[in-house]
C-alpha cells in the first residue's frame, strides 16, 4: 500500500493526539506518522518489534476511516464485570458492616466481599475485577470519622440544657471537664527521616502512666489541672473541692462525659451538698466534638509525648507541669475555637496578668 500522505496540520495534529493518547493507541498513530515520512511496513514494524500484518492491520484503516480506525473494535464474548444483581449486592455490603449479612467481620476488604459474592451468586471476579467493580460503584478506600451515636435518646435533650444553662447564667463560669493519662511509653508520630531509615524510638521495659485531670473555663480561657495517681471518684471530687475555693461565688456550670465517676454515689452525694456546682452531661459518645478539653490533651500529646521516652514517671510529670507553665488563656482559646463560635453567649475573655505585662505589638 501506498505511504500515508498527511497535510502538515494533520500530521501536528496526529503528533499532539500521539502524547495525549496512552498505550495501544498512542502506538498505532505512530504507525501513521511514520507511514506519512515514507517508512515502509517492513521498517515500521521492526522498529516496533511487531509483525508486517499488525502494522498493515492498523494503517490502512486509518487511511479510510481516520483515527476511529485506530480504536479497538468490540470484543465477542461474555463480559467480565459483575452482573447488576451482584453490583446491588456489593453497594447494600460496601454501605453496611459485615455482620449485617451474618459474617462475623466488621469490615469489608476485597477479598471478603469476593467471598461473599461468589457464595451468593456464583459470580467468581478475580482481585483485579473487584477493585474495578469497587471503582465502578463509587466506593473509595479512606478512614470513617466518629460522629455522635444516633441512638441516645437524650442526646437533643443534653445540648438544649446546656444551651439554656448558658443563657440563663451568662456570667458563671463554664468548666468544662475530662481525664486523660499519660503514658511513658512514647505516642507515635510522623517526622522527617532520612529516605529508607526508619526511626527507632525506645520503649520502656515497664510503662507507667500519668493520670491528669483537667477543667477549662470556657467564659475566660483559665486552665485548671491536677496531676492523680488515678482517675477515681475521690480524685475527681478533690478536684471539685479546689475548684469550689477558686470561684468562692455565684453558681459554677460544669460540663462532663458520661464516665463512671462522674455519675457515682459518692459524687452525687457530695454534689448535692455543694448546690452551686450545676453539673451537665454531655451527648453520650460526643466528647471528641463537645468536650474542649479534648483539644487540649491533642496539643499536649503532641508536644511532649511524640516520639520521646521519658526515662522515669517524674520525668513525665516535669513535662506535663512545663507545658502548662507555658499554657495561656489565647492558647487554650485558640485550641476551642469552634466551640466558641458554638457558644452565641461566649464573651471575650480579658487578658491575664501575664498577658497584660506583655509589650504591645509594634
């Protein structure tokens, strides 16, 4: 067959569609581009590495009907992808847990849910086919987030007393408060290595950890914290007995989780003979979006926990005790930000003592 003749735009255009198109396709154009430069068959496929007949096979539709004759004609045969029963079945599982369909799994993989539709329907796809067909549904492989469980009853409940507790008492303080514990043994985080080494971080033989409970006023930024031995009911009201001398007037709005010690005899007892704490518990499985102080563990974990071990528990305590030396109102109202925009009462906390020694920005 005669060369290929191309037009000079043609040929520019063949050459841009060329680097734009991938694999087969871009191959076949070069076939054509060549052909139009007066390279015969027999050259063009030893260049190629290919046959005389696939070369033939791809240029002379070309010359009839353009770069459609390029593309790959419908295949014969049964397709491969999953019938429409088995891709209903594969959204209802990808939108559920496993337990739903009786598997004593909490969450999909490929393999499971390979398994799973080759029991039910007999259709047997391989690994490849169901990342496509996983693709194909609009599934994307990522991690959940936690979000408050739908199912407690009391939860609208919770957040309206709360609301109302706030507007009916503008000016009282709002203690918000939780526990957390900090352990010897370092929390892994990212930081820069070098390429193809890892760090090693040591660990101690024997972990201990720190127990530290902490209230956050939320009116004026001020921190309270003490360090336990454990996080029990007794510690808890010892703390509770500090904070009645610190605000030793008016009433004192105090917002915890639902854990047992904020919920025992021996701290409902104690807190109806101090009728000035007006105690509210938060949504239950809600701390991480309603408790502020969670924040505050964050940022302290972070800073003196990551990727260090401390060599005794008393180093741990210096640590913990440092970081709050350097704690101020504006870092902990910063870190609550969201909880402030929230709050339609929130009033702007005034500055510390520290702060106002502080020199004015130029």
């Amino acid at each position: 067959m005669e060369p290929i003749v191309l037009s000079p735009e043609d040929y520019k255009r063949l050459r841009l569609q060329a680097r734009r198109s991938v694999g087969r396709i871009s191959e076949r154009i070069h076939y054509v581009l060549l052909s139009s430069r007066g390279y015969s068959y027999e050259q063009i496929a030893q260049l190629f590495e290919a046959d005389e007949r696939t070369i033939s096979t791809w240029i002379e539709p070309f010359a009839e009907q353009g770069l459609e004759g390029l593309s790959d004609l419908p295949r014969s045969g049964r397709p491969r992808l999953a019938s429409l029963a088995a891709q209903l079945e594969a959204t209802r599982c990808l939108e559920s847990s496993p337990t739903e369909v009786g598997l004593e799994r909490t969450t999909w993989t490929r393999r499971l849910l390979r398994w799973h539709l080759r029991e039910r329907f007999g259709c047997a796809l391989s690994l490849s086919s169901i990342v496509r067909l996983i693709a194909l549904l609009g599934f994307v492989w990522g991690r959940p987030k936690l979000t408050l469980k739908e199912s407690d009853p009391q939860a609208q409940q919770r957040q309206a007393d709360m609301d109302k507790a706030i507007a009916e008492y503008p000016t009282a303080p709002r203690l918000y408060s939780d526990e957390c514990d900090i352990h010897q043994l370092p929390t892994l985080r990212g930081q820069y290595q070098r390429r193809g080494q890892q760090k090693e971080i040591p660990t101690p033989g024997n972990n201990k950890k720190q127990a530290v409970m902490g209230f956050l006023d939320m009116l004026t930024g001020d921190w309270h914290y003490w360090l336990t031995a454990r996080k029990r009911s007794v510690e808890f009201l010892s703390c509770l007995h500090e904070l009645y001398k610190l605000y030793p007037q008016g009433e004192i709005l105090l917002f915890v989780d639902n854990a047992s010690i904020h919920k025992s005899k021996l701290t409902l007892r104690w807190l109806s003979h101090h009728p000035r704490f007006r105690v509210y518990y938060l949504p239950a499985y809600s701390g991480h979006q309603t408790n502020p102080v969670e924040k505050v563990w964050w940022a302290l974990k972070d800073e003196i926990c990551a990727n260090y071990m401390y060599p005794c528990l008393e180093a741990v305590q210096d640590a913990i005790i440092g970081y709050f030396a350097r704690f101020s109102r504006e870092d902990a109202l910063r870190l609550t930000a969201r909880h402030k925009d929230r709050d339609k009462n929130y009033a702007k906390a005034p500055p510390s003592p520290t702060e106002q020694a502080l020199p004015k920005a130029a």
